[in-house]
C-alpha cells in the first residue's frame, strides 16, 4: 500500500494518501477519484492547494469501485454510503444493500435470460445461413 505519514495542517496526525498515491493504490486514475470527488461520493481534506486522503476516504473508494463494478448507479452507492454516516448500527445501511442486492440479480437474471434466447436465435441463423451458403440458395428467413 502506497501510504506516507504527513502533518497536515489543522488536522490530526493519519495516515494520508496525495490523489496520486490513493490512485495506484485502487489501480485507477486520478480523474476517476476526482470524478467521484466532483459526484461528493469522497470529501478529501485539503493541505493547501493539495487534496488529502484518509484511510476512511480510501474505505469509501473501495465501496463505490465495488458499487459500479456490480453495475449499481452512482445514486446507488451514494444513497448507501451517506446511510453509513447516519446510522452508526448500520441496520438501515444493511437493509437497503440487501434490498438493492436481490433488485440487482433479479435483473441480471433477467438479461441472462434474455441473452441465452438471443445467443440460441442467432445461432439457428448462422445455421439457416451456413446450410444456404453451401447449397447456393438465398435465405429467405432474414434475422429482425
């Protein structure tokens, strides 16, 4: 983990992360983590001109990179990480992450369903097709 111990200014001595530093250590920009910073996912400290980063900036950044790798809206993760500072028993947080969790595969049930049907259909038109190609003839049932 690419850590430094630093005094900043007017705030406690931590662990802090320059954007730089936080960046490598998620293996992402650092356009994404002020991306996120712009959405108010993360509210780093300032040193001056230069963004500081907690150990609970960096916690909340591994959330909303599990968040959108799961395929959940920044919305989403927002709602669920601002419960977090409301609700120090996180049971409202837990709630809504098992409700959005059981939404989320039912949809993804949904699409792979769909796309097992797709698959299925196109492979019966590459078949119709391939059968036409090595008889000479035009097919007639086109794909739409």
């Amino acid at each position: 983990m690419a850590t430094a111990k630093r005094n900043v200014p007017g705030a406690l001595t931590d662990t802090f992360f320059t954007v730089t530093e936080l960046a490598r250590d998620l293996g992402v920009t650092a356009r994404t983590i002020r991306f996120y910073e712009d959405k108010g996912l993360i509210a780093p400290r300032r040193a001056g001109t230069i963004r500081v980063y907690t150990r609970r900036d960096r916690a909340r950044m591994v959330l909303i990179l599990r968040g959108k790798r799961l395929g959940f809206s920044l919305r989403e993760i927002k709602e669920y990480l601002d419960l977090y500072d409301v609700d120090p028993t996180q049971s409202e947080q837990n709630r809504l992450l098992l409700k959005k969790v059981r939404d989320r595969l039912a949809s993804l049930e949904d699409q792979r369903i769909a796309l097992e049907e797709t698959i299925l259909e196109l492979k019966e038109v590459e078949a119709q097709t391939l059968a036409a190609h090595q008889n000479g003839k035009p097919t007639r049932k086109a794909a739409g």
